[in-house]
C-alpha cells in the first residue's frame, strides 16, 4: 500500500474561519498553512484489534441500558465506508455519539434543561467488515439549542469518527436525517460552501432495511481520502 494520499479538496470541505459559526473566530489559523510530507505512521496506522469491540458496542438502545431500552424512535443506522476510488474500506474503526431523544448528551458540561435518560449513554462503536459496511442500532437524537447567536438550534445528528486503514484518513464528520428543515438553519452546515456537500452528510431513510415492528432504518455512506497510486486498475495493491 504505497503512495500519497489525495489532498483534501478544501473547496469542498467549509474553511476554518467562519464567523456565522462563532468558536471558529478564535481557532482557526492566523497564519498561512504549511505542507509537511507524510511520516510513515501516517501512512500505515492505525492498526485495530476486532476483539476489542464488546457485544452492545454497537447498540445504543441497550449499551448503557439499567432498568430498560433507552427512550425514543428506534433507529438503524448503516451505511459502507468507502475510498475517494469508491473502494470500500474493511477494517475501519467507525465510533458515533449523539444527544438523547430530547436533545441531551450525557457530559458534565451539558448545561441544555431536557432531561437525561438513564439508559442512554450516547455512544458508540464498530469495525467495517470486509465490504466496507457498518451498522448499529440507536434513537433518533433530537434537536437542541446551543449559545451561538440569539437563538440557535443544531437539527437532529449523529457525530462519527472513522478511522480509515491510514491516520491520514481520519474524518470527523456529522450525519443528518433526510427532510428535517432545520438543516439549513444551522450555521454550522452553513460553514459548508457547496449545497451538495451538505446533501452527502443526509442520511436516507431506507424502507428495505427497517425492522418490522421494531426499528425505522436511515442509510448513511461515508468517503475517505484515497490512495493515489491505486488509482490504476492494472496494478495489484503493494506493487
Ligand atoms: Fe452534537
């Protein structure tokens, strides 16, 4: 697995600076941004056991559960993880948190009055199997204000984490839930300069995977960075 990553397209991705977006003001960079080549450890790392994942790491319904389920719409959210070459990704550490159906995370300095649910922690994890795709079961987050401007909502969303097959691929991102009109109000999705950008971080509902019953289904396909030197198909991967 030679070769650089692709740059990060940065017309695509919102710029550090956008004042809408208040904390941005202060931690964005002052100064003009500097190339460093790639070390080795970004290029090979991270590496992950799969005994490491626990049974429920992957079940917000339950992971945290003491007396019950957690409380709200039941959800599955799946999805593949796949390369900027539309190669899928196996082995990828995928970790999610998200707020309670209420709109309230479990963290100390979570100040929003709703209330916390005692058997919903927010988080959690899993490893993408051999076809890139991953899964987990949760509730739908709800909405919650945040001291931005005067009165500020953030819509309904799950943060990810995923780490790709190289510390260079690392995204931190936020999925959204098809036709929630408090998208566009937010002025963190408005940091996003391409309209299209924002539609690839909503997730689809997705009829063929809910449960009967049981559990609505969103589908939600994530893209890292890809390998420049296995953009030819005549080439095995090492060569
Ligand atoms: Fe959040």
């Amino acid at each position: 697995m030679n070769g650089s990553f692709f740059q990060r397209d940065r017309a695509w991705h919102p710029p550090a600076y956008t004042p809408g977006y208040k904390t941005s003001v202060l931690r964005s960079p002052r100064n003009a941004l500097l190339s460093l080549p790639a070390t080795l450890s970004e290029m090979t790392g991270p590496v992950f056991g799969h005994d490491a994942i626990g049974e429920l790491d992957n079940d917000l319904i339950r992971n945290f559960a003491r007396t019950g389920d957690a409380i709200g719409q039941r959800l599955v959210v799946h999805g593949r993880v796949l390369d900027e070459n539309a190669r899928p990704v196996p082995g990828a550490l995928v970790e999610f948190w998200q707020a309670n159906a209420g709109g309230r995370y479990r963290h100390k300095k979570e100040s929003y009055l709703a209330a916390i649910d005692p058997n919903f922690g927010g988080c959690g994890r899993c490893i993408t199997d051999g076809e890139g795709r991953y899964s987990f079961r949760t509730i739908k987050p709800g909405a919650y204000p945040w001291p931005n401007g005067v009165n500020d909502w953030r819509p309904a969303h799950i943060h990810f984490s995923i780490f790709g097959q190289a510390f260079a691929q690392r995204l931190i991102t936020q999925m959204y839930f098809e036709g929630d009109p408090m998208i566009w109000q937010c002025p963190i999705v408005q940091t996003i300069p391409d309209r299209a950008a924002v539609e690839q971080l909503v997730a689809a509902l997705d009829r063929n995977a809910t449960i009967p019953m049981d559990s609505l289904a969103y589908r939600f396909d994530i893209v890292l960075r890809g390998r420049r030197s296995t953009m030819f198909e005549n080439r095995r991967e090492g060569n």
